[in-house]
C-alpha cells in the first residue's frame, strides 16, 4: 500500500519527484528571510501592527504596584528546552520578560518567575538582571526572583500552583508554550484575583487563554510581541519574513480557488 | 498472599497520593506539597532509569556486541552535554546541541513544508461553483483560512486600495477563530471530566471496593 | 581554542548536518541516505544522554536546599531526593519491567499525575461558568459554539433533539478545523523562518555560558 | 428593585468556586454508583477508523506508537483498550513502540486490561520495540530503518533476533500506522515523517483537547480517521460490542457536561439581569 521512498510518477533525474514544489517553496521562504533581514539591519524596519495585549502589560504591573503585591511570570513548560521545537516561543516568552522586568523595576514591584526548562535558567536570571541594570536599579531585583520547579509538565504544574497561592501576585502574566497547566494557572490567579495576560502559539490551550484571561495573545501574535519588544532588527525581520510566506500561502490559496474550473492546475503545480 | 498485601498496601499509597492532590481544590497545603515533591522525584528517578537503559541499548551495545565503532563518537557526544554545569566548559556541550538541532530543524522544515504548508493549502483548494452544501462548506472553509491568515499578518499596514479588504478580512478572520475556540473549549469538557471520573472510578472501586 | 571558533564549528555543524539531511529528502544522491540515517541514530544516542541532565539540574537545585537547610522545603527536597534514588535503584538494579518498579510507578507516579491533570475538571466547570458570558461580541461567538459542542457531546441530547450533534461536527469539522489549518499554516511558516535562521547561525539561544 | 433582589443576583453572578467544585463530584459519583446507561450514538468518524482496521488481513504487520504518558492516558484509556482488543481479534501483526519515556510501563497497563490472547507470541505476533528517545528524530529513523533506531526491544533482545522483526524493517513493510495519545506535536511530526515522505495510511487515538487541533490532518487525508476521547472510546467499545469502562464512564460525563451548561446559564442570566436592574 505504501509508496516507496521518491516512487517516480515521472523521472525529473536527480530531483524526487513529488517534492520539487517543496523544494522551491523552502527556496522562496529562505530567500525571503534573507532579504528581510538585510533590509532590517540596512535601517529599512517594518512597522509591526498594535497588539492590545501588549499595552495591558503596562496596566497590569501599574496595578500590581497599586496593590502592593508583586508579578508572576512564567514562560511555560517545553520539552527539549532550547533544542526543542518550542524553542522559537520560548524565546518570544523570554523578550517579553525583559519588558515585564523593566516595568517592575520601574515601579519598585517583586517579580516571580517560575521556570520548568533548566536551559533557560540562566536566561531567566540574566535577562531580569539586565532589565533591573537597565533601569538603574541593579539591587533591587530579589535573589529569588527566578524559580526553577520541575522539568515534568505535571510536576511543574503542581509547583507553580502552590507559588501562586502562596505568593498572592496581583497579576500573572503567561507568555510562551503552554500545556494542560494553562487552565490550572489561570484558575489559580483568578483565585488570587489577579489581572491575566497570557499568550501562546500551542493551537490546543488558546481556548482556555481567550475564555479566562483579561487579554491574550493568539497564537503567532507572541513572536510578533517579542520582536516588537525585543526591537532587535533581525527579529522584527523574521516577522516580515513571515508575513512573505504567509502571502505566499494567500496567492497560491486565492489563485488555486480562481483557477479551478480550469483543470486546478495549482494543485498540481504543488504535487510536482 | 503476600502479593495480595503488597497490590493492597499499592492500592492504599496510590489512594492517599490521589485525595492529598485532590485537596489542592480546597487550598495548598503541606499534604498536597508532599504529594507534589514524590512527584518530582519519581518522575526524575525514571528519566534517569530510562536514560540509563538507553545509553546502553543504543550506544553501549552496537559497539561492544557488533563492533559498530561509529557509535563511541555519539557516545562522547553525549557525555559533553553534561558539561554544561562547569560555567568555563559549558561551550564543549555546544557540539552535540548543534548536531541535534541540525538533524531535528532539517526533519522539521522539510516535513511541515509538504505536511502543513503545501498540502494544507491544497486541500483548502475546492470548486466553489456547483451549489450544495459541499461547495457552502468550502467556501466556509476558504474563507476561513484566508481571513484567518490576513489576520495573522503583522507588518502589512492596510493602505491604499488593500485598505477595505485587508482590515474586514482580518475582522472577519478574528471572528471565526473565535468559533474555533469556543468549539475547541467546548470539546475539551469531556476530557477534563474524562480524567477526574477515572480517578473516581479507581477510588470508589479499586480502593472503596463498591462495585 | 578561540572564542570565535567557539561559535563558528557548532554553526558550521548544524549546518552540514541540516543540508545532507535536505539531500536526502530532496535528491537521489548515493552513500547520502547513509549518512542521514547515521545522523537519525546519533540524535537518539545523544537525546539517551539528554534525559539525565533534568536530574543533574534536580541535584544541584534541591541539594542547595537541603544543604542551607531552607525553611519549609529542606525536608520536601529531602523526601524528593528519597524518592528520586529508590525509582533509580530499583529501575537499574532490576529493570523498569521488575514488579517492584511497576508497583512504584503505579502508585507514586501514577496517582499524582493523573490526579493534576484531573484537577482541571473542576477548573473547567468554574472557569466556563465565570468566562461564558454574553458581554461581547467575540464572547457571545465564544459562548454559543462552545454550549453547542458541549451538547453535542452529551448523548441523549445527540439521539433526541436532531441536528445538534450533526450542528456539533460541523462546527469542529468545518469553521474550527480551517482556522487551525491557517494556524497550522502559520506555523509552518514560522517553523522553517526560524529553521533558516538557525542555520544561518542567527538563532544561538542554546548557546548559553559563552 | 430592591436590594435584595439586586444582591441575590450579584451573588448569582459570583458563586465561590468551591460549591461549584462540591456539585460537580456529587453529579459525577452519583451515576458511577448507580448507572442508567444512556443510549450512545455511533459517529461516522469513528466508523471510519473501525472499518480501517476491518480492511486488514490476518498476518498485515501494523506499526503501534503509543504515547500516553502516566498523566494523560485516562480519557483515552477505554479507547485505547478497545482498539488493541479489535487488533488482537483481527489477528494483524503488531510492532508497539514509543517516543515517550513514560509510555513503556503506560502501555505494559494498556496491554494488560486488553488482553492478549494466549495463541499470540511475543516475537511472532507482536513485539515491543521499547521507548526511543530523541522525538521527531526517533520517528524519523523509525520510519526509514526500526532495526538501527531501536537496536534492542524492551526487554533487551536484539531486533535483529525476533522472527517478527525479521521481515519489518522500515515503514514500508506496515500495513497501517496507528497512534494513540502524543498531544498535539507528536501525531503532527508522524504526519511530517511518515505520511508527508511514504504516505504511510495513519489512524490517530487522542484525548479529546487535542482533537481539534489535529482535524486539519483529517481534513486534508493525511490522517484517515480519529478516535477521540471517552466518547470515541464508549462508540468503539459497542463497535467490537465490548463495553467498557468508557461505557461506563458515560452516564457521568452527561451529567458533567448538563452541569457545566446549566452553571453558564446561571451565569449568563444573571448577568443580563443585573444589566437590566442597572438601567
């Protein structure tokens, strides 16, 4: 039943036949990235739209300050850490803590922040130590301001409830990958009371975000948030590279629709 | 009979681990954090058991039963991992890191490029001329991918003559996926009471006995 | 060795290794599905070692509290510690398919995990009960798709009021499904963005202690 | 309006967590202890999985990833039960393996509460290739070569050794690909290594989170059919007429799910009500 690996329903030579449109397209996308990038580090920075969910991080650290109570902030649980294939909303997490730790330091607020990657660890600490430098208050950042739980979802799960309830943050703030412990998080901060922004690109737990936070990010709009805040050229580049491909994905859908009656001739364009 | 104690004794130890993290409903408490630091422990202790077994099937015994010499270079591979708790050395752990991102963002890119990018488009591709409730759902379905694509672009300011359809296609777009979401969230009910009724099950029958 | 090659011969490692696994899929190329595959089974040997760092980060942290004796969690890290060697002892000494080990797994690991996650049961209820509200727009969509899968999936409902459960499966098959295609679609773009990036060496987030 | 009334319904708006909690175990033990067994209607989709399996013949080797962990496996768990059982039935061939660490002593329970039939040898008729550790890498090398991806199954016998191993060794001596649990990302990489390169025919059990976020797949072929969650697993149990323990969970999930519904009621009329007490 199967098909052999490159069963040639015609012979293209050295090319497998069945991938060739795969080939162009990583070409394409590949090429996009490039130039996005060289046109970012030239000067030439795409403007990336408004995200509310971004401009109520500034509310709810001001609430926080209000209150007197301090931040939690967790970037979520990822498998294989960096080197895993969260890395890419782990790293959008971790831009996002470098604002939120500005803000906090600003305002004088504890941050907590609970970790389930050891790889990331030292980032956590660095990134927090660079934001309180940033804001001229080295010494106020709290020696446990960075919490490693567990490296097993449940297991951080579990440990990141009790830091909630123990802690009482005034708001709890959630940006990266997420598993079932989204929901366990952000019952637990409504228990507290506290104001929730969270954002994630794990298709499953966006559901759980948008019915119980105050404001989410959906999906691909936290790697946009973190070039945005990271305002590194190169990575703003990347979202424009982004938007290319996606295009790209919009002209071969808009003009495969169009063409149909005529034989669907971009269905097979891309089967080549 | 010994056994039946030792099942009897398990039965009882798994019972009070569930009811001390079921108390974690009413309020944290010591007992629910003694449940969640055996946790942490098991889980570790079983890594390290797994990672033990497999170092030795996969890496030990090709080079010592079949004389796969390749396989020492993997192993040291391995070890230099661990190098990244002494500070100075933790670039020597860099070398197998980058060998694993390189096989594993290649495998990636080359799958999702066919698996979620080209075909996904190709399957959204249908006549939308005969009309029947076939053609309704593929208009929904293109209509959907679209707006919902338009709405995930960020860098394309909506002016001039794309201004009208870009910003109701990507108001449009945020309204489906909130469809979307509510239908996902909805169907997630069944698994959150599917786990808390198997723990039901084992407590009233395995531990309770009431059958 | 110097700082640069530090960096460059891992780059230049992902890079190598990334193209000929590219080769593979996408040219008929001798001797290069060999390669490719010897590269599969060194990521598994590599990922076998990979395992135990989360413990040696386990020790370090958990140690440090039993040994500055930190108030309320000095003897939990002791406990996990207990807990941690028994699983190793047993699990190496006699294999994880010992019935000792499956009786500790069944009745340690096992209980406290599922329950976790069962937790969301009652989570869910308060949450749908306090998030379902007819406030906006964006909720009311919410709210009504969400009630209509829910009834969809409670089975009289389904036999006795017709089309609800054909209403159900639409909705997951048809609007629910095509948001995530583009979702999926997105990603897919987002995967092989940052995929070039990493060869490019620009996305060294690993590199971490330099 | 008075006071009273305006107070009642804030309330109504505000129930503390914990009566909500406390209602639904009543409403979930309730119907475990005394069953009423309402009726359950079969779905096209899990037809369709049913008579995937039903296309196979004696002797067909199928290639069994199982990757529930300790903490996902229960929603499923009847499903998961249900499917092996029609497996074993049908008397395919069969090659377990997984990519989750804890799924090795998940699936000896799986195995164990289906049972294998004692004309089954291990070896012959199915063989255990153990956990592989490396994610999309590990389900890329088991496609293109499960002799040097596994080197040793789980209970330490060289593949190479075992009768059934012997004439499979890469994915195109499967009949079929089944999948039962992995989240999101693991059926997704199955799609990328094994049916995007071989077409490999693919069926998927899951938890019902993750069905969804699959269906994509669904959609566009490249996984034939799903089986997700209890209420997949209650229709597979009365597809091979076995009911089980996902039949059996059934009449709780009902009351669940009415419970859950009527609470968004509640909440929504008093929500309006007290909207409309404020104008």
């Amino acid at each position: 039943m199967m098909y052999e690996m490159g069963q040639s329903r015609r012979d293209y030579g050295v090319l497998v036949s069945g991938r060739i449109f795969s080939l162009i397209s990583l070409i394409l996308i590949s090429a996009a990235v490039l130039l996005m990038i060289r046109r970012a580090k030239q000067g030439k920075v795409p403007r990336i739209r408004r995200l509310a969910g971004l401009d109520a991080i500034d509310e709810a650290v001001g609430r926080a300050t209000e209150m007197g109570r301090p931040v939690h902030y967790t970037i979520g649980w990822a498998s294989g850490g960096l080197s895993g294939s969260m890395a890419a909303q782990i790293l959008a997490g971790l831009s996002v803590l470098g604002y939120v730790g500005e803000l906090a330091a600003k305002y004088g607020v504890k941050v907590i922040t609970t970790v389930s990657q050891p790889d990331t660890l030292p980032l956590h600490e660095e990134i927090l130590r660079l934001a309180y430098q940033k804001q001229g208050r080295p010494d106020a950042l709290a020696p446990d301001s960075v919490r490693f739980i567990s490296i097993d979802l449940y297991a951080y799960s579990a440990g990141v409830l009790g830091e909630i309830e123990r802690e009482k943050p005034a708001a709890n703030i959630m940006i990266g990958p997420f598993w079932m412990e989204s929901l366990l998080f952000t019952e637990a901060g409504f228990r507290q009371g506290a104001i929730q922004i969270a954002g994630t690109a794990r298709t499953s737990q966006i559901p759980f975000f948008v019915a119980t936070c105050d404001y989410t990010l959906i999906g691909e709009e936290i790697f946009a948030a973190g070039a945005y805040l990271s305002k590194e050229p190169s990575q703003i580049g990347t979202i424009a590279a982004q938007d290319m491909g996606k295009i790209f994905a919009l002209i071969l859908l808009l003009s495969g629709l169009l063409l149909h009656a005529f034989g669907n001739p971009v269905t097979k364009l891309i089967n080549i | 009979m010994a056994q039946d104690l030792v099942a009897t004794v398990g039965i009882w130890v798994a019972a009070l681990y569930t009811l001390f993290t079921f108390s974690y409903i009413y309020k944290e408490n010591p007992l629910y954090r003694f449940a969640e630091h055996t946790f942490v422990g098991a889980a570790a202790g079983h890594f390290v058991v797994i990672a033990f077994q497999n170092i030795l099937s996969k890496g030990w015994y090709p080079i010592v039963s079949k004389g796969e010499y390749v396989y020492i270079l993997s192993m040291i591979l391995g070890l230099m991992l661990f190098s990244r708790f002494v500070k100075k050395r933790a670039w020597i752990s860099h070398y197998p890191i980058a060998l694993l991102v390189g096989v594993g963002t290649a495998l990636a890119m080359r799958g999702a490029i066919q698996a979620e990018f080209l075909t996904q488009i190709a399957s959204t591709i249908a006549p939308l001329y005969t009309p029947n409730q076939k053609t309704f759902d593929s208009f929904v379905i293109a209509l959907t991918v679209i707006s919902a694509l338009v709405y995930f672009l960020f860098t394309i300011e909506a002016k001039g003559p794309l201004k009208v359809p870009i910003t109701y296609l990507s108001k449009i777009g945020r309204y489906l996926l909130m469809i979307g979401f509510g239908a996902q969230f909805g169907a997630t009910v069944m698994t959150r009471l599917g786990f808390v009724i198997s723990r039901f099950q084992f407590l009233l029958f395995e531990w309770l006995g009431l059958r | 060795m110097s700082f640069g090659s530090r960096r460059t011969v891992p780059m230049i490692i992902t890079f190598l290794v990334g193209m000929v696994m590219f080769a593979e899929y996408f040219f008929k190329m001798p001797y290069v599905a060999d390669v490719a595959n010897m590269m599969r089974n060194f990521g598994i040997v590599i990922a076998a070692f990979a395992l135990g760092l989360g413990a040696a980060n386990l020790l370090i942290i958990h140690g440090r509290h039993i040994r500055k004796r930190t108030p309320k969690q000095w003897y939990f890290s002791a406990w996990l510690f207990i807990v941690m060697f028994t699983f190793i002892a047993v699990g190496v000494g006699f294999t994880v398919n010992a019935p000792a080990y499956v009786w500790l797994f069944e009745n340690t690991l096992t209980p406290v995990s599922t329950t976790t996650y069962s937790l969301l049961a009652f989570f869910i209820a308060s949450a749908a009960y306090r998030a379902f509200r007819f406030r906006t727009k964006e909720g009311a969509l919410l709210l009504i798709s969400g009630v209509i899968l829910m009834l969809g999936n409670i089975p009289m409902v389904g036999i006795s009021v017709p089309g609800i459960s054909a209403l159900a499966t639409w909705l997951l098959t048809v609007p629910t499904m095509a948001g995530l295609r583009a979702v999926l679609i997105g990603a897919a773009v987002g995967t092989i963005v940052l995929g070039v990036r990493a060869f490019l060496g620009q996305e060294r987030g690993y590199m971490v202690g330099e | 309006m008075s006071g009273k009334e305006q107070s009642f319904v804030d309330r109504l708006q505000r129930i503390d967590p914990r009566v909500i909690y406390g209602l639904l175990i009543v409403v979930l033990v309730a119907p475990l202890l005394r069953p009423l067994g309402f009726p359950i209607e079969i779905t096209p989709v899990v037809q369709k999985f049913h008579a995937t399996i039903e296309t196979l013949k004696p002797g067909d080797v199928v290639f069994y990833a199982f990757e529930f962990g300790a903490g996902d496996y229960p929603e499923a768990e009847g499903a998961g039960i249900a499917v092996k059982r029609h497996l074993f039935a049908k008397g395919v061939r069969i090659v377990f393996a997984t990519t989750n660490d804890q799924a090795v002593l998940v699936l000896q329970k799986s195995l164990q509460s289906a049972g294998i039939p004692s004309d089954r040898k291990y070896g012959v008729d199915w063989v255990f290739l153990g956990y592989i550790p490396g994610a999309e890498t590990a389900i890329a090398a088991l496609a293109a070569d499960m002799h040097t991806a596994a080197k040793k199954d789980h209970y330490g016998t060289p593949v190479e050794q075992l009768p059934l191993m012997k004439e499979v060794r890469s994915v195109k001596d499967i009949e079929l690909l089944i999948v039962e649990g992995g989240g999101t990302e693991t059926p997704t990489q199955f799609v990328r290594q094994w049916y995007a390169p071989y077409k490999a025919r693919y069926l998927q059990i899951c938890i019902s989170v993750v069905g969804p976020t699959l269906q994509p797949f669904v959609g566009a072929g490249q996984i034939i059919a799903m089986v997700v969650g209890a209420s997949g697993g209650a229709q597979y149990e009365l597809l091979i007429r076995r009911p089980g323990i996902a039949v059996a969970g059934m009449d709780a999930q009902a009351f669940g799910h009415v419970l859950v519904i009527l609470f968004i009621v509640i909440g929504n009329v008093a929500y309006l009500a007290s909207k409309r007490m404020r104008k």
